[in-house]
C-alpha cells in the first residue's frame, strides 16, 4: 500500500496548506498509482507530515525553506511515466501548500522508494503486488 510522508520546517505551509496538504498528497499518490477511488485505498493511503524545529534545515547558500517529499510504493506499481506525473503533481500540491509560485519547484524534492516484493507486510502478512493489483481490481468492478 502506497505511503507518503512530507518533511517540511515549522511554519512553512500557509494555515490551509497544512490542513490539506496529507490528504492532497495521498490522492494524488493514489491516482498515480492508478488505485480505485474507494474507501479502502483511500484508507489504506497513509500520509504524515514531519515538521522540522526551526533552524533545522539550511542548505549551504541560505536556510529558505526546503521541502522532502518520499514516496513508499510496491515495486513495479509505478512506471516512469507514473512516476513523473506522480513527482511534478507532488511538488505543485507542496507549493501550493506553502504558498510559493512555480518557480521555486528546486526547493521540493520527491524521493520514490519501491519497496521490493516480499518485504511488505499488512495485518500480519506480506502483501505482495500481484494481491494488490487483484483487489483493485476487484474494487473497480464493484465501483
């Protein structure tokens, strides 16, 4: 199941950018991922927000604030156009949350770790791709 976790410094989103921003960022993981729109793998989305003491991120030129975006997904569950799609509709909904124009997309980046089969687990099993794939399925056909 798809996981999303956004590190950002203490005050760097707007007020509704903070309020929407995990939910924001688990539909567009699930959309990338191309998983039914149901309430099981919107449930099963989980999104988590760190955020940063502040004067804990710099970098060596100033200490604006940077944002890290990682993307946990069952391996093969995104293909590279996926996973384009997937790192600039991210880095828009980041901006968007912290107010800031495009042009300071160099301030967000999106790490994507494809968790490989078999080290996965889930309600005390390992869930492995092809069950994934086979419930969503099943999950469109009931839609």
């Amino acid at each position: 199941m798809p996981m999303i976790r956004l590190t950002v410094p203490t005050g760097a989103l707007t007020d509704q950018g903070r309020a929407r921003v995990q939910q924001d960022l688990a539909a567009v993981l699930l959309r990338w991922e191309g998983a039914p729109d149901t309430a099981f793998f919107r449930a099963q989305a989980w999104s988590y927000v760190t955020e940063l003491p502040e004067g804990a991120q710099k970098t060596a030129e100033d200490d604006a604030p940077r944002f890290l975006v990682e993307v946990t997904v069952p391996q093969r569950a995104l293909s590279e156009r996926r996973k384009a799609g997937l790192v600039e509709e991210a880095t828009a909904t980041v901006l968007s949350a912290a107010g800031l124009p495009a042009d300071q997309a160099l301030r967000v980046w999106v790490l994507v770790h494809e968790q490989p089969e078999g080290t996965w687990g889930a309600g005390g099993s390992v869930v492995r791709y092809a069950d994934l794939v086979a419930l969503a399925n099943g999950q469109r056909a009931d839609a």
